[in-house]
C-alpha cells in the first residue's frame, strides 16, 4: 500500500501561525522522553447514534470507543495487525476451530457508580463469556451478531434465533464459549475461520460489565464503563464529548511509563468543513481529518514546495483508504428490485469527471468491484463500471422506462451532516442522473442517525453510503452483501446487509471463501463473488477514499492508517514551553497493512 508523510510549512492565508495549543498541559516528563498531560482537541463532522458496543454501527462511534473499551485482541495503528489486549496470549488447535485465551490478571473496569462502592472490579473469563452471551442474543440494541458471531462460533445461531423468538438462552449460555477457569476462555467456531482474530477487534467483541446494563439499560447507549485507557466524563451529545484519563488503566509502554500519556480526549461536532478548519487555525484543534476538497490542491502544494524548509509547522498524513464510498439500491424496492435500472444508473455515472473536478483529485475512481484494492487482495480483476451514457439509455429502455418515461420522481437520500462533500457528490450525481438518463431526482437531506436508521429498516430505495473496513480483509465489505444477513420481515433493521440483497450464487462464493484458508484461493473466491454483485449491481460505487491527516507538529506518536482505526493511548503533546518548529517528521511513518496469514 502507498502511502505519504509530507512535513512542511502551511503558508497559505487561511492557515494562521501555531501559537501554543492546549494551555491545560501538565508537562510532566516520562522515561524515553514522553510527555504527561494536555488535552487532544479533535472534531467529528457527525454524529454518533450509540456508543453501546454492541450498537455500534458508524466510524464516529468506533473512533470514540475503542478508547473506552477493550476487547481480547486489537489492531496495532502502525500497520493494522492483531496484537494482544485483554488477552496475554491465545492458542488453537491443529484444526484452527478451538481456540482458548489467557485473560490478564490485574485489569479492572473503569470506576463507576454501577459498582458497589463507586469502584471497578476485576475482569474474569466469566465477563467475556457474559458479554458473547449478550452479543448472541436478539434485541433491537444489538447490530453486531451479524458482524461477527454469525455463522462462525458453535451454538451463536441457534441463540440468536431462540431469544429472537422471545425464548431465553438455553443454560449455559451459548455451546461454543466457555469458561475454562477464572482466567481463561474458549471459544469453538463452527470452522476454520482466518479472519477470526480481526473479527475479535470489532466493537461487538469488547467487554463491558453486566452491571453496567442492569443499571442503564438502554441509556446504556451514552454511559459507558470499559477497561480502555479513557473514561467518558462529559457528554453533551451533537455538541462535545470529553474523555478523562483511566488513572488505573493496566497497560504501560516499552520504558515503564503507565499509559496513556493524555489527560483528556476532547471531541467536538462542528458540522462544517471549513468551520472545523477555522477551529484548526486558531489552534482550537490538534487535528484535522479530511480536510475541504476545495482546498486539498492548495494544500498539498504548499507543503511539498516547503518540504525543505528550516522548520515545520503542520504534519500531513496520507493514506489510500479501506473505504468505498458509494450509492445504495433497496434491491426489494418496488423500482429498484429492477437489476436493468440499477445497472442504467450505473453506466450514467461518469467517475473520473467526478474524482477530477467535484473532489479535486481526491480518491480513486471506482471503476473495479466493492471491495478496495488491499494487501493481497488484487480488485483491478474486477470489472465495475465506467461512464456510457449510450449504455445507460440502452438498459433504460431494456427496465421498461424508455427515456425516462414512466419511471417518475426518484429521490435520493443523503444525510445533512457530513461537511460539503456529500452535498457536493449528492448534487454531481443528481444532475448526471438527470441529462443522461432524462429522468427526474430530488435530493432529501435528513441528520445521520435519521438516516441510518431509514436505509437499515428499508424505507428509502436509493440512498448515499460509505463503508470502511473493519479489519483489512474483503470479508468485511462482501459481508455487507450476503443473503443470510436480510432479515425475513421486510420492516426489520438490516444494518448487514442495507442493500437487502440475495443471491445463491454470491452467496455460494462467499461461504466458499469463508472456510478457505489459502490466501490466495480464498481472495480468487471474493473476487469472483464481487464480480458476482458488481454484475447485479445493488450498489452505485463511486470511488475509493483517501485519508488525509493534519497534524499540529508538537502532536506524537499519532498513526494514521487506511482504516482511521485511532488508539490514543501512545499519542502525547509537546508541552508549550518547549515546542520548537523541526523540520523533523513528528509522527514516525507506519508500515503498509500485511495480508492475512495462515491460520
């Protein structure tokens, strides 16, 4: 994977002159020369719907929990492998369908008045097992089992079904996890699975105590108690969230120092761009992620033509992301059950003029397949669809809507929030839409949990999307796609699968791909499945997302990557009195993401 770190000087007249930062810093110096204190002041353009793990459903609400909450592994932010968490160490059997985990000894939950006394207990394999319990169980706070558990571990299916009936879970919970002792955990998967490991690091998987639920219920949502290295303390919702230090976090670093190195997390919701930037400017944020389409040309440009320069005052990440940004068909929609439709649609779009003109160049043209191009995963063997207006008209006429007759107004969903950008593609799409097809599109804009919760229970056919890995494997943007994961009631939520799509063939492939531990047949499997649903084209692909970071240059130990998968428990600032601007990179560069090995 390509990827660039680009240190210079921002010159230009809309980026004003760092003058401080944060002033709440302690400066306090740790062993390898870190830094104790500040406050990390970061903005999201959306909001979040919950911050429940097992409702977690949007990027906004992963960024923020995977400092609350932990689960036996996570991913490394440096190069997106599986490391060690809550579990010390893991084995598996010869056939790879047993696995058992050592759980730490010493790891308490946060401090919280669900605990008697106000304080955190001591987290066991029962907690594991309570917490998978509840993941394998139905209810309307739950969009993670078809994520993960399904179809994977021994008995989750039947448990799922069962609750889901309004029976309860059989005793003993669900067959396949079991506690060992005190300590220790197994878990039995119907298969040989080689992305179990990554499916572990999804918010679905991380601990919280039972406590917590019999306390909140399903306020649940917004009081949060983990093990992570951050505590919520402050939440104003659509407004800021502020995340406090875990004094009792159970991690240190490689010198001994006991982490994290911040005192606070301070995410704000500022909704514009350009607002966001101006926040930037004045030094009221560490860090900017995306910046303005507008811009990104000036940008890029003054930083490169700077890049020799005696000092350094901002820091820009780059990365080719894990993300397809596209347009999503309710395939079980009255109009958009029709394939030939949803394929005029697609060959009325003209990529390239998009990725040029309305993003300035950011982003790849999603001429190939669903999935992006990843470590080991080659998607440029997919054929997706390029600009043919000829071929559009021709598929029109082939739906039974000759030149737009017929068809009526069609509308398409997007959500309010979200900066310019889905504006901006939202309007380009409409009007090529429109001359190309001679039809009639109007646009509705509704906030982001409001419309997520409009696409996921079917009551939009034609709506904006975009999807970013989970982990780096195809599986997580092909699973999105499988047939088992519609739901039988037609009013149900189905947050895996918004497209509501079904196909035998697509699904044969996939399930094929599932039990395949050869890399290298297993990816020959996705690509065929992805041709499979690019051919049948329940989704509207546009292009493959870039991510751009702008950093403060007293900001370290930050690691971007191609999936925003953020752990700030490494990350510190410079204090103010001893900041200096260097021409020296402040964030080391990380390795590209390695391929799925074996299991």
């Amino acid at each position: 994977m390509n990827k660039h770190i680009i240190p210079g000087i921002l010159c230009l007249a809309l980026l004003a002159a760092c003058n401080g930062g944060p002033k709440e810093q302690s400066g306090r110096q740790g062993k390898g020369g870190v830094y104790y204190g500040g406050t990390f002041r970061v903005n999201e353009i959306t909001n979040f719907r919950s911050l429940y793990p097992l409702d977690v459903t949007e990027l906004v609400a992963v960024n923020i929990t995977n400092q609350i909450f932990e689960g036996l592994v996570k991913l490394s932010p440096k190069d997106l492998s599986v490391v060690p968490c809550l579990a010390e160490k893991w084995i598996h059997n010869d056939s790879a369908n047993i696995w058992t985990f050592y759980i730490r000894k010493g790891v308490h939950f946060q401090d919280d008045p669900c605990f008697e006394g106000g304080k955190g207990r001591e987290i066991t394999a029962d907690d594991f097992k309570w917490c998978f319990d509840q993941l394998c169980t139905a209810g309307p706070q739950n969009s993670q089992f078809q994520l993960t558990f399904k179809g994977l571990v021994e008995g989750a299916d039947n448990c799922y079904q069962l609750t889901a009936s309004g029976k309860p879970l059989p005793s003993g919970g669900v067959p396949g996890i079991k506690v060992i002792d005190a300590n220790t955990l197994q878990i039995k998967l119907t298969h040989p699975a080689p992305t179990f490991l990554e499916i572990l690091t999804m918010a679905g998987c991380c601990l919280y105590p039972k406590e917590a639920l019999a306390k909140y219920g399903r306020d649940i949502r917004i009081h949060c108690v983990g093990t992570g290295p951050f505590y919520l303390r402050e939440i104003q919702e659509g407004q800021a969230l502020v995340l406090a230090r875990n004094s009792n976090y159970w991690n240190v670093d490689e010198n001994g120092n006991q982490l994290p190195y911040l005192e606070s997390i301070k995410y704000t919701f500022v909704k514009e761009k350009r607002s966001e930037l101006l926040e930037f400017q004045k030094d009221n944020l560490d860090m900017m992620y995306q910046i303005p389409v507008e811009i990104i040309p000036q940008i890029l440009g003054n930083l490169n033509s700077q890049n020799n320069s005696n000092s350094v005052d901002y820091v820009l990440q780059q990365y080719p992301a894990l993300e397809t940004y596209f347009f999503g068909f309710n395939t079980q929609n009255k109009v958009f059950s029709n394939k030939y439709l949803r394929q005029a649609f697609n060959y009325a779009i003209d990529r390239d003029k998009i990725v040029t003109y309305t993003m300035k160049g950011e982003g790849i043209p999603a001429d190939n397949g669903f999935v992006p191009e990843m470590p080991g995963y080659d998607n440029t063997k997919v054929k997706g669809y390029t600009f043919d207006a000829d071929k559009a008209k021709e598929l029109l006429t082939k739906a039974g809507y000759p030149n737009g007759k017929g068809l009526g107004e069609i509308t398409l969903e997007t959500n309010s929030d979200g900066g310019t950008r889905n504006d901006q593609l939202a309007d380009e799409v409409k009007k090529m839409l429109e001359e190309n097809l001679n039809i009639t599109v109007n646009i509705s804009k509704v906030p982001f949990p409001q419309h997520l919760d409009a696409l996921e229970r079917g009551k939009i056919g034609f709506f904006r999307e975009g999807w970013n890995a989970d982990y780096p494997d195809p599986q997580t943007f092909l699973s999105l796609l499988y047939g088992a994961n519609v739901p039988k009631d037609s009013n149900a939520r189905s947050n895996a699968n918004p497209f509501r799509y079904k196909s035998a063939h697509f699904d044969s492939l996939y399930q094929a791909a599932l039990v395949t531990v050869n890399d290298s047949a297993r990816n020959k499997l996705y690509e065929a499945a992805d041709q499979t649903a690019v051919n049948d084209a329940p989704f509207l692909c546009v292009f493959y997302d870039e991510n751009y970071y702008l950093l403060h240059n007293y900001v370290k130990n930050f690691y971007g990557n191609s999936m925003d998968y953020r752990d700030f428990s490494r990350v510190y600032l410079i204090p103010p009195d001893k900041r200096t601007p260097s021409n020296t990179n402040p964030n080391p560069t990380p390795a590209a993401p390695q391929g799925n090995g074996n299991n």
